[in-house]
C-alpha cells in the first residue's frame, strides 16, 4: 500500500485546571499550587520527571497569580527587572542554571527581587541539593524553598492522560483502546506523549485509525521512545 505523506503539525495543548486530572500521584503537587497565598517565605520548587505534569501546573498558577513565565536556559539574557516587576515569577526547568555562572547570578538576582514581597515558583527534575549549583548563596536560597513532587502517574492518571493527549491532536480512538495502552505501557507520562505522538504519526502515513494493533507495532519496536 502507497503510504500518505505524514506532516508532524503542532498540535494545541491545554493547560486549563479543567483539563487536570487529580489523582494520589499529584494530589500534593495541586493542592501547594492552588495553596500558593501560603507558601512560606513566597516561593515553591515543583519537582518531577519529565512530563509529569510540571508544565500544566506552572501554567495554571501563572493564570491564577498573574505570573510571568521564564525558561532557565534564557535566564542569563533575561531583563530581570521585568520580569520581577510582575511580581509573581515561574522559572521552568530551573535547574538547567546549575554550572552556568551567569545563570546562576541570574537566578540568585531574580530571587532576591521577587522574594519574599512576591511569589516565585520553580520546576525542575529533582531537589535542589542534587542540581549541581556553584553559587553558594543561590544553593541555600533554593533549598530553603518549600518542596511539592509529583510522583509516577497511577492507573487513573495515565489513562487521563491518554485521553487528553488523544484530545489534543483532535485524535478519535476505540474507548477500550486506552486501559489497553495502560496495561502495556512504560508507566510514565513522558512515554504516554511519546507513544501517542508515535501513533499518530503512524497513523497518518497509513491512512487509517489508531487501532490496537497499531499501538502493538510501535510498543513492540523502538518508534515510541
């Protein structure tokens, strides 16, 4: 069969609270995000693998507090001032400072002016003690942060999940194909985006629906990962 041409076309993700599924693994992660009023001395580290969900929470706490949102790969060219004025400050991937100095002074500068008159959040892979930081004064302050992980995803959530990446890419699929992917799958969310986008690619080349076992093709070669 003449496979179709497949264009990998960005796809809209939401990150409305809506559109977060609450389950045990995050329970703790949401209820610091949506407590943020009460975080001691103003600032949370939010920690998490890749993909957990990091992302959705920073940006509906960036809708609630009326925050501004800063990568830290870009932190060293950022107007730092700006982004203080806001008063409420989301660095994604804060840890990517650790080792650049100039991001690092950077990070330290930007605490000082939000903390503690505003509210400063921080996402990463792990704790801070584990980042690698050089800048002494910049360690203790981000250990000092108050601390929420989101913990591997439970059945509940990986198939919510599923669903909403489906959604996302306006993708329609078989009900009984989702519990199916669960049981079978790397149980994490960063293998469920992985493996969605893998179908769906899969699926346009070839003209026809996600089926089970097009999702059986790519779990059973290294296309998903």
């Amino acid at each position: 069969m003449t496979q179709q041409l497949a264009f990998d076309l960005p796809f809209q993700a939401v990150y409305r609270r809506e559109d977060f599924f609450a389950s045990p693994a995050n329970a703790h992660a949401l209820a610091a995000i949506e407590g943020w009023r009460g975080w001691p001395g103003g600032k949370l580290l939010l920690i998490g693998p890749p993909g957990a969900g990091k992302t959705h929470l920073a940006h509906m706490w960036r809708e609630a507090a009326g925050a501004v949102m800063v990568s830290g790969a870009d932190l060293a060219e950022a107007d730092l001032p700006s982004l203080a004025a806001a008063g409420a400050v989301v660095v994604e991937d804060a840890d990517s400072v650790a080792g650049e100095h100039a991001a690092e002074v950077a990070l330290f500068h930007l605490h000082n002016m939000v903390v503690p008159q505003g509210s400063l959040l921080l996402t990463a892979r792990g704790p801070a003690r584990d980042w690698g930081l050089r800048l002494p004064d910049l360690k203790s302050r981000v250990e000092a942060a108050s601390v929420a992980r989101l913990e591997p995803p439970d059945d509940d959530l990986l198939s919510a999940v599923l669903v909403k990446l489906f959604a996302d890419r306006q993708t329609t699929v078989a009900p009984s194909l989702v519990p199916w992917l669960v049981a079978r799958m790397e149980r994490s969310i960063a293998a469920a985006r992985a493996l969605v986008s893998a179908m769906d690619k899969r699926a346009l080349a070839q003209g026809k629906p996600i089926t089970k076992a097009t999702a059986q093709g790519l779990l059973d070669s290294d296309d998903a990962e």
